[in-house]
C-alpha cells in the first residue's frame, strides 16, 4: 500500500471516529432533555395546589395548659400546601409563637397527614420581677397567676440564667439537709451570690452572701457552722456574710421573752451569743 492510500485510510477512519463520537454526543444530550422534560413535568404534577393535599392534622403531647385546638386554629391561618410544598420550619415557627409552647416538630406522614409534636413549657423558677425559667433554663412569660407555687425566685442577667437554674436545684437540695428553704438567689453582674432564705420551721427569713469565689466551700462551711452554732434560743439570724476566708460575719437579734424582756437579759442566752460570737472568726472543719 502506498503512502498516499495509507494517509487516505487514516483520513476516513479519523472522519469516522469523529462522527461516532458526535452521535454518541447527541444521543446523551438528548437523553439529559428527556429526563428533564420528565422531571419537570413530575415536578409540575407534584407541586400542584390540587394534588396530594394535606387534609389531615396530628397533634401529640402531653398537655397542662396548651389546648390543641388553638395549635389547629395557628395551623390553619396559614396556607399549608400540598404533602411536598409544605413548608415545616415555618408550620413549627407559627406553632412555637403560641405562649405555652416550649418546641414543637413538624413532619409529614404519607399521604395526606402533617403529624405535630408540641413539647409544652414546663415553668420551674420564677425570674425577676415577672419572668419565669423553663426546665432548659430559658426565661419565658407566662399569663398572671400562672407557674408553681413557692418557687425559688431568681435574678441576674438572662445570659446567667441557665447557669443559675443549675445552681439553685443543686444549692436547694443541699440546703433541704438544715430545714433551710431557699426563696431567692441573686447573681450580680460580677458574678456575686447572695440568697434569701427562709427556716422551714419558723418562716423566719434572712441573707446568705457567698461572694464570687469558693462559692461551693463558703455554703458549707456556712451549713456546718448553721446546724452546729447559729442556731441558737431567742436569737434570729439577719444577715450572714460567708465572704471571709475561714469564718462568717453574722449579724442577728435578740428575741423578747413572754415578759416583755429581751432576752439577752437571760446570763445563759447572753453567754451562748458571747461564745458563738468568738467561734465565728476561727476555723472551721
């Protein structure tokens, strides 16, 4: 074979190559246009308004205050769509905009059904003046008359909130050993403490200050002093500072008798207070 027919032979099976592969290029786009045709077709049919309607509402929960009726009626102000256009973030941002509502889940339920679980707010604390603290430790608001009774009552910035929630579940359990009743905790913005408390047996009330460090080691201390020394006959506690390295400051008053006397008028009473004053400055165990 000459040179000449050998080139003319490479020419054609080249030209042949290249008109396979234009085939084979056309064959596959116009394979992706069939399939996009079709998917936008079945797009079409599946999104429609009048196809695949949602007609059915679920609600689940365990309910003390949230009637599901009004989760219905929130519900159905909105336009829901159909079961593949619905939108559930914005069904479960409209259901948790309801005043008991803690969080809520939105999902879908084949074919027809738009199933909602609604975990409903559980108040534990009060939290300032008007506020509550949910069991996450978030302040929430609640109707008036509303909320546990002869809950502890909170205060201090938001941002401390669920870190003062911790503390005083932990501190009141502790504090229940001395017939002690917590009725208010407070943190400063310098991350200070001071409580309110209250004696079970007596209702008397008065202050713990416990500072910003050693907190956990100054409430100790204070509750071994308490149940060992301070509690004293026809003495009431006032104010207790718990801000010194190895002891309290207290201050307290003397109760009046039945016969109109104080009764640090009474050598055993005033005996008691002189040496519990003088075992408040040393060290505790």
């Amino acid at each position: 074979m000459t040179k000449r027919a050998l080139a003319n032979l490479e020419r054609e099976q080249l030209s042949q190559r290249r008109g396979r592969f234009g085939r084979s290029v056309l064959l596959l786009l116009a394979t992706i246009l069939s399939f996009g045709s079709v998917s936008l077709l079945l797009t079409d049919q599946l999104y429609r308004p009048d196809r695949f309607v949602i007609d059915q509402l679920k609600i689940k929960g365990s309910f003390r205050h949230l009637n599901p009726v009004d989760i219905e009626t929130r519900v159905a102000s909105e336009a829901v769509g159909n079961f593949f256009s619905v939108d559930l973030a914005a069904i479960k941002l409209r259901v948790e905009t309801l005043q008991w509502v803690q969080t809520a889940t939105v999902r879908r339920e084949w074919p027809n059904t738009l199933a909602i679980h609604v975990q409903e707010q559980r108040p534990v604390m009060r939290w300032g003046q008007d506020g509550w603290l949910n069991d996450l430790g978030q302040v929430i608001k609640l109707p008036p008359g509303m909320g546990p009774k002869n809950s502890i009552r909170l205060q201090g910035r938001e941002r401390d909130a669920a870190t003062m929630l911790q503390a005083a579940r932990r501190w009141q359990q502790q504090l229940s050993a001395s017939d002690l009743v917590i009725e208010k905790l407070s943190l400063s913005a310098n991350q200070a403490w001071q409580m309110a408390l209250r004696e079970h047996a007596t209702g008397h009330r008065f202050a713990l200050l416990l500072g910003h460090h050693e907190v956990d080691q100054r409430l100790n201390r204070f509750q071994y002093l308490y149940n060992n020394q301070l509690q004293q006959p026809g003495y009431q506690l006032q104010r207790v500072d718990a801000r010194y390295p190895d002891g309290l400051a207290v201050r307290g008053e003397l109760q009046t008798t039945n016969d109109g006397l104080a009764s640090a008028a009474n050598p055993e009473n005033e005996l008691a207070m002189n040496d519990l004053s003088g075992t408040l400055s040393g060290n505790t165990p």
